[in-house]
C-alpha cells in the first residue's frame, strides 16, 4: 500500500468559481475566461508567454509600486536580500522546543512564523503581518499611517531585524510610511504564504507518514494546491503573435492550478501522491510553476523550503494530525489559495 493511500479521504471545496474553472478547463491550453481575458493552462504557450517579456511592475506580486512609488529592481532585490538574511537568522537561532501548533491553519502557521522571524521588532512593525489588515486595504493603510505618525519611532541601534533596522532609518512621516509599507510586502509573504503552504499540506497529507520526506510533501501539495494559483500577464502585442486565440487587447492569466492536475502531463492528477517526486525534478517537470517561470522564479523560494521543513518537522514531532472529525475543507477565491481553517489537533487516545 502507497503512504498516501492509508490518508482517510478529506473532501476539497473549491469556491464556486475554482470549481468552474477546474471542471471546465483542466486539459486546455488557451480558452476565453473574460471578453477581455484568455486563459492560459498548456505548458508550450506558457513557456513562450512567460518568456517574452520580464513581468512589468504592476505585474509583480510583491513589488508593485508602493504609495504611487515605483520600487527599483536594486530596492526589491535589497530588501528580499534583508528578509532572507533573517529568516537565516532566525532558523540558526532557533532551539527546537516543545511548541503547540494544535488549532486552526494557516493562523497557527502564521503566527508562528511572526514570532519567529520578527518576534524581536516592536509592536508597530509586528502588527503589519496581521492577517486582519487582508479584510481590507484601507484598514491596512490607517495601521500604516497611524504607525508613522506615533511618537517613538525605532532608532537604528535598536535590537531588531534586518528589515526592522532598514525601516528604523526612515526619517520624517512620509518615508516612514513608505518604510512601514515596505516592511509589510516584505515580511507578509513569509508569513501568509508558508503557513497557507503548510495549511494546504496538512489537509492534503495528514497523518504524515514517516517514510515520506517533507520535500515530497511539499513539492505534492504545491502541484495540488498551488498558493500561487495564477500567474498575470497585461496584453502585450507579443502574445497574439505567439497564439492568435490570443487579442491584443487581451490579458492573459496563467493558470498552474490547472496545468498542476492536466492528466497529460501527470498520472492520477487529482490524488495527492507525494511519492511521484522521488522520479520527478520540481525545477524540470512540465507544468509545473509553483515558483513561476524558470525565466523569473520567485525570489523567495529559497526561504519558503526551510520554513515548511521546520513546520513540518514540528507538527511530526508532536504527533499533530488534521482533526478526523474534520471531513472537508473550503478553499475561497483569494490571491494566495489555501484550505480555511484546517483543523489540528492531537489524535483522539482510546
Ligand atoms: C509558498 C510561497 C511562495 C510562492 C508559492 C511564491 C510564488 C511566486 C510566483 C509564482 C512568482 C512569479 C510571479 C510572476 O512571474 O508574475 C513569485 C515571484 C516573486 N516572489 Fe514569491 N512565492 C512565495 C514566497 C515568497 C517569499 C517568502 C518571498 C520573499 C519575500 C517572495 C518574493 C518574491 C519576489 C520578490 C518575486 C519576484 C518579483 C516581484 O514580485 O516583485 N515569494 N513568487
């Protein structure tokens, strides 16, 4: 018998339209989602698409122009250097302990990783990885301004992070506002997208087999459930020529969550089977663009990697299992797509 097959069924529910989306458009490679927007699922034309042309900066997921205010490739590069370098720190730092991660996922997942990483920066700063501020923008831009405006801003010197010490150095309200928005795109996607990750391997994978490495695990449950579920592109006059399915006038939107399950391209597409990565090379494998293309992948990934392992490797040494009573799992239409509230706990004892 497989490891995942000893997995007692959890049921997936997808919002209304995902569900559509994957009923309709697994196996197509261009279809027409919108009058003014073509899908995009085969792996020849998102290869040709994704390398065209680099991603513009409205079309970035983490650094779009902050305040109005473009942010430069040297900036974005600085700042993803700073939250790695922390997130190196805190992984050295970091004394395995008796650690209760039981409760609801991804929040448990998330708060964890604040602590973690940024446990060492004042409460203005931590405050921005509130899951709340998602709800809405304007809540999130009063945190940010009243943030800037209180007195006792940090001073460089202070004992903080890297990322803290690079906002400590904004002088006058409106760099710190800037300083407070940075703050946040870069720490946000450590925290909501590895606990969303983990979340989504918990639903998928619980209880996890001892013989299944993490990396599997993870790989499996970024084919499945990809946090990254779409991947945007602004018409461009180079599309219709690559596709003439395709409009000038058109945006396309990539779609790994449906190239992840197109059975052309994998063997029983929709059972999470970890163990299909001891033959396949994630960097390599056709289709799949968890990270985006090779031509761009995500800046983070190498942060992403570590922190999962260790969450996972936490939630095995305590014994923690998706609550058996918990039989399915919704999945809303958000930018970053996950299982809501899975449910962990510790196994019911006879
Ligand atoms: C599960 C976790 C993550 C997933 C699935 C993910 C996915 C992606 C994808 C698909 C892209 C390509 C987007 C495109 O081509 O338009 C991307 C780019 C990028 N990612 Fe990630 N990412 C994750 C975590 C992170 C983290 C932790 C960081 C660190 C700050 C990060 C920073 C970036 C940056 C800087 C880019 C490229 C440029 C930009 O957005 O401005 N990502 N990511």
């Amino acid at each position: 018998m497989s490891p995942s097959s000893t997995v007692r069924p959890r049921t997936t529910v997808f919002a209304p339209r995902l569900a559509a989306l994957l009923d309709k458009h697994v196996g197509q490679d261009v279809f027409r989602l919108e009058p003014d927007t073509v899908g995009v699922a085969g792996v020849e034309v998102a290869d040709r698409i994704l390398s065209a042309r680099r991603a513009t900066e409205t079309e970035r997921p983490t650094f779009k122009p902050l305040h109005g205010r473009s942010i430069a490739r040297g900036e974005a590069s600085a700042v993803t250097r700073t939250i790695g370098s922390d997130v190196r720190a805190a992984l050295a730092a970091y004394e395995p302990r008796q650690v209760d991660l039981s409760g609801s996922w991804p929040l448990t997942g998330h708060l964890f990783l604040r602590d973690l990483i940024l446990g060492q920066d004042p409460y203005r700063l931590r405050l921005l990885m509130s899951r709340y501020l998602e709800l809405t923008p304007k809540l999130t831009w009063s945190v940010i301004a009243l943030g800037a405006a209180l007195p006792g801003w940090p001073r460089p010197g202070d004992r903080l992070t890297g990322l803290g010490a690079r906002a400590a150095e904004a002088t006058g309200y409106q760099d710190r506002r800037y300083a407070l928005g940075m703050y946040r795109r870069a720490a946000a996607p450590v925290c909501f997208t590895v606990s969303t990750l983990v979340a989504n391997a918990l639903w998928l994978g619980s209880p996890l087999d001892d013989s299944t490495p993490n990396r599997h695990l993870i790989h499996e449950a970024l084919r499945m459930l990809p946090p990254s579920w779409n991947i945007l592109r602004n018409a461009s006059p180079e599309y219709p020529v690559i596709d003439d399915r395709i409009g000038e006038h058109d945006d396309v939107l990539l779609l790994p969550l449906l190239s992840h399950r197109d059975p052309a391209l994998w063997d029983d597409p929709d059972s999470f089977r970890p163990e299909r990565w001891n033959d396949l090379d994630p960097d390599t494998a056709p289709g799949y663009l968890p990270f985006g293309h090779s031509s761009e992948r995500c800046w983070g990934r190498h942060m992403v990697m570590p922190l999962a392992e260790l969450l996972l490797d936490l939630i095995r040494g305590s014994g923690l299992v998706v609550d058996p009573d918990q039989r399915t799992g919704k999945v809303p239409l958000l930018g970053l797509l996950g299982v809501e509230d899975v449910r962990l706990t510790r196994p019911y004892r006879v």
